[in-house]
C-alpha cells in the first residue's frame, strides 16, 4: 500500500505542467519617461495608457496576477504586452498589422468610380452641374457598377486621389488686346507713378466700383449686447426691405473709404459719388485726382472720360482692362465688408 501511493504521488508530479515565469522587464530612464508621460496622460488613448501602466509594473518585479488586479485586466493581457515589450522594447507596444475584413469592391469597381467622377453630370446623363458623392454613390448603382454602396464609401474612394468634383474654379480668356498697356498704367499709379513721371504730394489715386442687387435686410428687433458669461444676442428675425447698389471709392495710398448707397448703378449714382469725393479735401485743392475704374456701363468709354473731365477738369478717368477688374483695389476692400454692415449702417 506504502509503495503503491508513493507511485501515485509520482504520477501526480509528473503530470502538472511546470510553471511560467514571467517575462523581466528592465525600462531605462528615458523610455521610462516616455512610458510615465503615457501613463499620467490626460489626452493619452486607453489602450496607450493600460500597456504602459503594465510595463512600468513589471519593471518593478510585479507578478502578472498582481498586475492584473491593479490596472483591471486579463492574464492573459499582462502576459502578452509584458513579453512583447521585453522581447521588441517601445516597438512591441504597438499593434501590428491586421488584415482586416476582405473588400466588398472590386479594384474595377472603384475605378468605374472614380471615373464617373471625372466626367461632367451631362455625360452622364445626370441633370446635375456638379456631383456630390451621394450623386455619384447613386448614378453607380444606375449604371450598375456596384450593387450597393454608400456616399461614405465613395468620399473615402475619392479622397485617396483628391478628386473634388464637387468643387470648380472659374476662368476665362483676357480679350482685351491692350491689356499690357492698361495694366501697367494702373499698376504704376499704385506705384504713384503715371506716364514715367513720379506722382506730387498733391495728386491722389482713387479706386471706385459698383456692388448691385445687394438684399436690405432689417432686423425685427434690435441686438442685445454681450454681457458676463453670455455673447451677443442678434435677433434671426428680420424684414425684407428689396435690392440696392453700393458704390464705393478707396484712396490707394490714405486708406480712405467713400461709400453711398442707391437704389441701381448708373451714371447718376456715379457721379453723384465722384461729387461726394470731388468737393471734400484734400481732393476739391488737389493738383491731379486719378480715377481708376473697370469697364461698367456707368464709366465706359470715351464718354465717361469726357463727362468727368468736364465736371471735374482735374480728374483723369483711367479704366482696367477688360475682365481684369480685380486690378481695382477697392474690390479688395469690398470683399472684406460685410454686406449687412453696410445695408444697415445705410453707407460707408
């Protein structure tokens, strides 16, 4: 009986697995920093913060089970980041690739994609003057390309190329066969200058031009000023009060803005700006008062030339070239005013 339970006890031994020892971990002081940094980190995602929690406990010889009580996980989770950073170090905390769930699209398919989005909506036969990826994701499964697919799908197919149909830009060709010459006299007056000659301290540039069909809009009710802990309340209530023109004159070189308001453009509205401007100083005394303007029908030609030299005998009219209106320096300053600043403020 002696012998045969001292064999089982043999037995027993024999068959328990041996035990695993921990991986050691051993964290140099500037991987430590890192690792603490990770570890404290307010903004440091979870997953960072639990691997580097667990390496700092394993470098002060803490068993795997006590590691796992204290940061709230798995064995199994202590044992893997702890071998993986002893045997890779910073590295071996990182996830390694995966290859994740198997494409539903074929490479054909996403190319029938993107090409349909480098084509114009009318080739397609799509009543659109510009696609959006919802468009596309539909006219794809028109055109039988996909079965499915969502707009989401589509932007992330289109953003690998930066394909943006849904964006344009503009563009035209200059027509104006002297559009070197005219140019260069307008930049020189920028750069007072005008016919080679160095412009006096008594001659002035003006820059005008006209913004039409503006909406009046008039709140119902007046804003409220920002107080302690709350912004200023404007009331989205408002009141619609029709279409009006703002003409505008920039002095280059002073930084001085005319403005009026009236109910079109015109030669009248025009003139009655150039008189504001005109009959005030420095511009009533000045030697020479040069008025660059774009080819409007309120200032085109010969004509305006003649009618403001007769109104004004030293006021010289200067025009852009044709479709380069954006050499006026007064549409610079009129694409930084706010449109509501002016309706309601009744001119500049």
């Amino acid at each position: 009986m002696i012998a045969a339970g001292v064999w089982l006890i043999m037995i027993m031994r024999s068959s328990v697995a041996p035990r695993v020892r921990a991986c050691p971990v051993t964290v140099t002081g500037a991987i430590r920093r890192v690792l603490a940094r990770r570890a404290r980190g307010l903004k440091t995602p979870y997953r960072d913060k639990v691997r580097a929690q667990i390496v700092l406990l394993a470098a002060r010889r803490w068993t795997n089970t006590r590691i796992a009580a204290q940061v709230g996980v798995t064995v199994d989770t202590v044992r893997t980041w702890r071998g993986r950073f002893a045997a890779e170090g910073s590295a071996g905390l990182m996830d390694r690739p995966r290859s994740g769930r198997p494409s539903r699209f074929t490479p054909v398919q996403v190319a029938q994609v993107k090409a349909l989005a480098c084509q114009l909506p009318a080739d397609a036969g799509a009543p659109l003057s510009r696609w959006s990826c919802a468009e596309l994701a539909r006219e794809a499964r028109t055109h039988g390309i996909v079965e499915a697919v969502s707009a989401a799908t589509v932007r992330r197919w289109l953003a690998t190329d930066a394909i943006k149909p849904w964006q344009y830009r503009s563009w035209l060709f200059p027509r104006d066969a002297d559009f070197a010459i005219k140019a260069e006299r307008v930049l020189d007056l920028y750069d007072r200058r005008f016919n080679g000659r160095k412009l006096g301290s008594d001659e002035y540039v003006i820059c005008s031009d006209e913004k039409t069909s503006i909406q009046t809009r008039c709140r119902c009710h007046p804003s409220l000023p920002p107080g302690t802990a709350r912004m200023m309340r404007v009331n989205h209530e408002y009141e619609r009060g029709g279409a009006l023109a703002y003409l505008a004159a920039y002095d280059v070189h002073h930084a001085r803005v005319f403005g009026s308001c009236a109910p079109s453009t015109g030669i009248a509205p025009f003139m009655a700006l150039v008189e504001q401007v005109m009959t005030s100083q420095p511009y009533a005394s000045a030697k020479r008062v040069f008025w660059v303007v774009d080819n409007g029908s309120s200032h085109r030609g010969q004509a305006a030339i003649d009618r403001l030299a007769r109104r004004f005998p030293h006021a010289v009219m200067v025009h852009t070239p044709v479709h380069a209106s954006w050499l006026n320096q007064v549409v610079r300053h009129r694409s930084r005013m706010r449109t509501a600043a002016c309706i309601e403020g009744g001119s500049t």
